[in-house]
C-alpha cells in the first residue's frame, strides 16, 4: 500500500505560479512511476506529467509552462506550475504507480483544486 499526501493548490490569477507537492508513504519500494493528473469540470481525468524510467513527459497543453520534479530523500514529487491560464483550472491529482509481481497498481492522492481566474 502507497499513501499520497497532496498539497499546495489555490486560487490564482492568470500569470500566475503555483507549486504543488505529493508526498509519498507506505510501501514506496515498490513504486515504479509517479505523475501528475488533472480534471477538469465535465472533463475525463488526463495526464499532466510522470516521471518514468525513461524520463519526463508531459500533456501538450503544459509543456514549458509546467516542471515536475522530485526529492528523493523526501519521498515527494513537486509539480511547478507557471504561465498559469484559466484552462488550467482542474483537480490536480498526484499518482503512484507500483509494479509487484507483475502487476500495476495505481495509487491516488486525495486531489488539490487550482483555479486560475482570469
């Protein structure tokens, strides 16, 4: 089992940064890949960026704007959020995923809002 601890959203103008922070707990041994996700009213839940061993990806949507990045001392990844613009309003979720005897599983954070007015 994996516990996520999310925090740093808020309200923002457009312009604006935020930094938001998940830290991971639990069974963090087994993870293989941590990101980020977001959704947005009406909207499926969409990839924003992961670390994977391969490197960093991220959504279209956010690359320049966005960094994800992590410590691992602290178990936490950071994603740095800049240029923010109103469609960047969403849930942002932090996710973990492990891979144990073949299989993945997902892990979730409890979510953190970001509006961004314009």
């Amino acid at each position: 089992q994996v516990q996520l601890a999310e925090s740093g959203g808020g309200l923002v103008q457009a312009g604006g940064s935020l930094r938001l922070s998940c830290a991971a707990s639990g069974s963090i041994f087994s993870i293989n890949v941590r990101g980020w996700y977001r959704q947005a009213p009406g909207k499926q839940r969409e990839l924003v960026a992961v670390f994977t061993s391969g490197g960093t990806n991220y959504a279209d949507s956010v690359r320049g704007r966005f960094t994800i990045s992590r410590d691992n001392a602290k178990n936490t990844v950071y994603l740095q959020l800049n240029s923010l613009i109103p469609e960047d309003t969403a849930v942002y979720y932090c996710n973990a995923r492990t891979l144990v005897g073949g299989a993945f599983e997902d892990y979730w954070g409890q979510g953190t809002q970001v509006t961004v007015s314009s």
